[in-house]
C-alpha cells in the first residue's frame, strides 16, 4: 500500500478488445442478437510491423459509455490446438504478437494532463510505458501487466462525430456482407463499403458535424 494514496484519475472502463475468428457470427451476436450500436471501426491496411496483416477493428456501445471492441485480420490462420477454450486461450506457442496484443483492456481518462500522469507512473515502475500513440479519435499508452495482459490507458482526442458513427455501421454492415460471399478480404471490404457509402450518401449529407471538431 502506498505511503501516500495517489489521485484517482481513471473515469471506468473505455473498451475491452479481442480478436475474433468470424466476425460475421459477432457482428450478428452483439448488433442483431444483443442490439448493441456499432459506435466505432477503423480499416488498417500496411499497418504495424511487416508481418503484420490488414484487419478491421470494430466497437460495440455496451452502455454507459463503455464500449466492446473485436479485431478481424485478413488472411490470418491462427494455429489452432483444439476446439476447447475461447478464440485465445486454444492456440500454441506459435501465435504471433499482434494476435496476442489484441485482447487487451482500455481504461478512459478524461485529459492529456491525466494520461501524461499515467504515464510518469508507469515508467517509475518496473512495467514502464512501451508506446504512446494517438490514433484517429484517442491517444493511448500502452504496457503489459505482471500477468502478461496488455494494459490501454485512453482520451479522447475530440468528440466522435454523426459521420464517424454511420462510417462505422456501414463498415461493420461491409464485413458482414463480404463474409456472407466468401471474400473475406480489405480489399472487398473497401468495395463493398463504398457501395454502401454511395448508398446512403443522401442520408449522410443530412447528418451535422459537432462545432468542436469543425
């Protein structure tokens, strides 16, 4: 127990994130079946390290501004172990990182002071910060805890606005299409999309951007 308590900062839990081996079945699981909105995705291609394939990230609101995230990578065929266990814990040794790191808590922090305090504490510890990044609407930083589990502490760089939230239905409506017709890649992904993007593109001139972000 610290001699002196530290200020409690963290504002609950900003997403839980795991890999999935069919988003097809989680997107009609926790959209369809649970009626969880789709608040978020990001389509990354050329990502990371060389190795590292395309995906899709996706997110569900689970209420009280938490949010459930799952990653899709394309092209990618985990070594499977058996038919046991959850769509981690049944794979080897042979797992390559990227999938590992994908199943990981995000706690939310309202302020860049806050994070930046994180931060300092983390790196005096002996599990010190390994990245600080900002990508599309938040900036992160990242460790792993003494059990191994990678640890995201979050903000919000700015408000998420109407179009960011119909690009993430459309892109989660996209990966369930392609998945359907068998062509489970980015490329058709990207294709389906923007039939979709052109599709509504009436009701996306009518949805208004926060004055915040203009």
């Amino acid at each position: 127990m610290s001699a002196t308590p530290l200020p409690h900062l963290a504002r609950g839990v900003d997403h839980a994130a795991f890999p999935t081996l069919d988003p097809a079945a989680t997107i009609r699981f926790y959209r369809d079946v649970l009626g969880f909105p789709v608040v978020h995705s990001i389509c990354a291609a050329g990502w990371g390290p060389e190795k590292h394939p395309d995906f899709v990230h996706f997110f569900f609101d689970i209420g009280n501004n938490d949010r459930i995230a799952f990653f899709h990578y394309f092209g990618f065929e985990p070594p499977m172990v058996s038919e046991r266990g959850d769509a981690f814990a049944r794979f080897n040794d042979e797992m390559p990182g990227f999938y590992i790191t994908s199943r990981h808590l995000a706690i939310h922090v309202e302020s860049e002071e806050h994070l930046t305090e994180y931060q300092r504490r983390l790196d005096e510890s002996d599990w010190p910060t390994e990245m600080r990044v900002q990508h599309e609407t938040i900036e992160s930083i990242y460790t792993h805890d003494p059990n191994g589990y990678m640890l995201e502490i979050t903000r919000a760089l700015r408000p998420v606005t109407p179009q960011e939230d119909q690009d993430a239905a459309i892109s989660v409506q996209a990966l369930l299409d392609i998945a359907d017709a068998g062509t489970l890649t980015l490329d058709a992904l990207l294709q389906r999309k923007a039939e979709l993007i052109l599709a509504h593109a009436e009701e996306w001139e009518q949805l208004t951007i926060p004055e915040e972000v203009r």
